[in-house]
C-alpha cells in the first residue's frame, strides 16, 4: 500500500507526492492537452488501442476496481456485461452530479484535472464502439462546466475526440456535457438518464438495467468520474500497480472529502486499506479535532451511509474491511463531529433531507421520511415516549424495504448503526423527556 495524500482547501492544492490521480495537479494547466501528454497523459487510451476489447475489459476486471460513486459495483463486471449485450448505440455516461452532502471529491477532477476523466469515457468509448458519450455534471458546478467545455474543445482541436481519433478508422466519438438538475436523486443513475433525456429527474424501475435499457432505451455504461479517472492508470501501469495502490481485493487509491470539526478540512487521496484512524487523526490527513474537544462520531460515505464511532477506528479502509464493520466507503464523504453535537438531532438533520429529497414516486419514501422525521423531533423536543425507539427502528427499516431507489432503500442505515452502537442516547431523550444539559453526552 502506498502512503498517498493529496489536500485541497479553500481552492489551493497541497499535493504530498506520490498520489496517484492527483498526480498531475499543480504541475499543468488542467485543459491543455499538449502539457497532460507530456505528463503521460493519453498513454492509458494509446496503450488501450494496442489491446484486444476483451483484454482491457480482463485488465479492469483484475484491478479490481470499485464503482467510486457510491455503491462499490466492480467497474470490471459492469464493462464486462455491457459489452456482451447486443444493441447500438451503446452511450457512455459519466455521473459528475454530485449531489451527497459532505461529497465534494469529484469536482477536484472535474476542475483541475479534466482531461484525465475524458481519457477514460474515451477508451470506454472504444471498447463499446460508442459515438457518444454525456457527462452530467451538478448544475451548480457553473465554472467547472466551463473547464470541462474548454477541455473537451482542446481534445477535439488534438484529435483525441471526433472523427477517425488518434487515426484509428470509424474511431469516432464525441462528449456532450449535460448540466445536471439541482435534485441529490438526479444523482441516481436512471433519474439521471431521465434527466438527460429531458423528463423529470425520477429514478426508473429496475430492471430492466440499464446496460440493458438504458438512455433513449439503448445499452448505457453509468459510472462515476473518479471511476472513469482509474480506468486510464490501470492500462497505462498495469493491474497488479493498481492493486499495490490498495488492497488485494479494493484496488487503487480512493478520493476523500472530510469536513465538519476536523482540523483539516478538504480533499485527500489515500490508498484503499488505510485504517480509518489515520483518516481522521493522522496531522497530513484530518489531523483529529479542530475544537480541542474529543471527537464523538463520523458519517461516514454521504446522508445515505452509516455513522461510525471512535471504537470502530481500527477498520481498514477498504470495501470489504468497511462492510464486516457494518460501515460503507459509498461517496468518499467523512463528517467528523465532536461532543457538543447531539447524535439524535444530527440523525434529525439527516432524516431533514430525506424528506426535502425524496422524488415522491413511491409512498413508503415519501411519507415514510416525513413520519420518521416527525417522530425524531418529538425526541429533539422532549415529546418522545416508551416504545418509541422501536417505532424508530421499525419505520425506517420499512420504508428501506418498500422503496424503489437507492434513496429510500438507505434511509435507515446512519439511524440503526446510531441504534445498534449508541440506543441509549435515544433513550435518555425519553427519560429525561428531551435534551437537558449533557443528557447525550458519556
Ligand atoms: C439518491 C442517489 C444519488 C446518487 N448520486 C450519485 C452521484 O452524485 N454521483 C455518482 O457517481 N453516483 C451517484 N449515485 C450512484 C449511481 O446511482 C450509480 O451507482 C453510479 O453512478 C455508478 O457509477 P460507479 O459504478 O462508477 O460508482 C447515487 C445513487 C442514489 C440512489
Ligand atoms: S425511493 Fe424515494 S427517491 Fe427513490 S424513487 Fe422512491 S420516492 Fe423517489
């Protein structure tokens, strides 16, 4: 495992070398082709073209690469399916929406090394024979949208997109990029078809899957940006490099966005398999508590993931390491809080969101978040009675069952980890008939 960090805060970049898909910040203007080629860029789609289709889909597969949007789907398998789906067009799309709270880990490549995430929707675009593919990205990312236009333009003018790329005959493609609709559930990858489209950003039913059925209901490969950056190191270093990045079964790197009470705020890049105890206290990464006051609990993977507790900061940070812990890597978010922060009002914030966020398509969701935000405030306020925590427990855990997307399908996973490391918490606010001064603290 390398020892890569990599900072961002208040738009400077810090970079501790080595890093890996950070490496080339600060050292190039983002949207110049010709200083990105100098720097080894564009040897991942050159090294591509020397390959068999299915070979590079085996080098994906070997890598073992997780989806870095969220659910941790081997970017491997889903390459190796779609390509042996019949159908053309077959698009490719790049979700940049970036909507999880606490997640700002994409817009760092997006703004400041652009080129490297059209190399991989390039050599995507190849293996899948695509003539286009879509990048959506957050409505509110305005200015990255602009680097992103200048990047793809400057591509164009070097003849890595248009017509006959890098000489190769029928080698066309193009990137369109989409502004994305200002919604966390346009995030979902078929409400963001939707969206592309021009509908309402609503999640469709799965299946068909959209390898499938995808946009304009031809066969589409969704992934995320950072997922889309690995794809050009693990052609031009090889498989077994990336897998030295992380672990055996987590390769590479991973981009982590840390914020709330911790000293050191912004974006790091770690190798997959670091404890999440150096995540938060290591002074080159989180750096421990900004306040002086010790650290209560950290939401770990955005609104949607599980919280963990400084009893649980010996997990590796890893797929697998994370998940026998109860715990999740989803967006790359950590939120770190400290003691003067209730635990039930935090979940209360949490479940504020779901509510304001849910698309309402199904029942479950969207009167389920509303009922389990209005128990959570009879605790906030002292109104909470026996058998409420269960109640908790049980609506959440239905409304996770009933729903359609992976929205209301999360919704209970910060409130049972919450539930299973600290009930007492949510007992003390019945007890003692809502929050007195230190009835959350132990
Ligand atoms: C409500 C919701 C919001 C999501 N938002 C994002 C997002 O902003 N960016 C992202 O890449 N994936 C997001 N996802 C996950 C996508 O549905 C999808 O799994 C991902 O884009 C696939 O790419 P990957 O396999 O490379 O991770 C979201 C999922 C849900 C349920
Ligand atoms: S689970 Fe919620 S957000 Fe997802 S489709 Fe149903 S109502 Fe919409």
């Amino acid at each position: 495992m390398v020892n890569v960090i990599s900072k961002t805060e208040s738009g400077d970049i810090m970079i501790k070398q080595p890093s890996v898909l950070l490496k080339r910040i600060g050292k190039m203007n983002p949207t110049s082709v010709s200083e990105f080629v100098a720097l080894g860029g564009f040897s991942g789609i050159k090294k591509a073209l020397t390959m068999e289709k299915e070979e590079i889909i085996e080098e994906i597969i070997k890598a073992n690469v997780k989806g870095r949007g969220g659910a941790g789907y081997p970017a491997g398998r889903k390459w190796k399916s779609l390509y042996h789906i019949e159908g053309e067009p077959k698009y490719i799309v790049c979700n940049a929406d970036e909507g999880e709270p606490g997640t700002f880990k994409d817009r760092v490549l997006l703004e400041h090394t652009p080129l490297s995430i059209i190399e991989g929707m390039l050599i995507a675009g190849y293996v899948f024979h695509a003539k286009q593919g879509y990048i959506y990205i957050r409505g509110e990312y305005r200015t990255i949208q602009k680097v992103f236009e200048t990047a793809i333009e400057n591509a164009k003018k070097a003849g890595y997109l248009g017509k006959n790329i890098l000489g190769v005959d029928g080698f066309d493609y193009e990137i369109t990029i989409v502004s994305g609709g200002g919604a966390y559930v346009c995030g979902e990858n078929s409400a963001l078809l939707n969206s592309i489209e021009g509908k309402t950003g609503r999640p469709r039913i799965k299946p068909p899957h959209l390898a499938e059925v995808g946009l304009y209901g031809k066969p589409t490969l969704v992934n995320n940006v950072e997922t889309f950056a690995c794809i050009p190191v693990i052609l031009s270093e090889g498989s077994e490099t990336f897998l030295d990045y992380g672990t055996k079964e987590s390769g590479g790197t991973k981009l982590i966005s840390i914020s709330g009470h911790s000293k050191n705020r912004g974006v790091f890049e770690v190798g997959l398999g670091t404890p999440l105890r150096d995540l938060i206290m290591d002074e080159q990464l989180g750096g421990g508590s900004a306040t002086g006051k010790p650290l209560k609990f950290f939401h770990i993977g955005g609104q949607s993931g599980p919280i963990a507790f400084p009893e649980q900061l010996d997990t590796l940070y890893s797929y697998e390491d994370m998940l026998k812990e109860g715990l999740a890597i989803g967006s790359g978010a950590i939120v770190v809080m400290d003691e003067s922060v209730c635990l039930v009002e935090y979940i209360q914030k949490v479940f504020e969101f779901f509510v304001h966020e849910s698309c309402g398509k199904c029942t479950p969701c969207r009167l389920g978040t509303t009922r389990i935000l209005e128990l959570l405030t009879d605790f906030v306020e002292g109104r909470a009675k026996e058998g409420d925590v269960e109640r908790l427990e049980t609506m959440s855990n239905q409304v996770s069952a009933l729903s359609a997307c992976g929205l209301g399908q999360s919704v209970n996973k910060a409130l049972n980890s919450c539930l299973k490391h600290r009930r007492h918490e949510f007992e003390a606010l019945i007890s003692k008939h809502g929050c007195t001064l230190n009835a959350c603290q132990h």
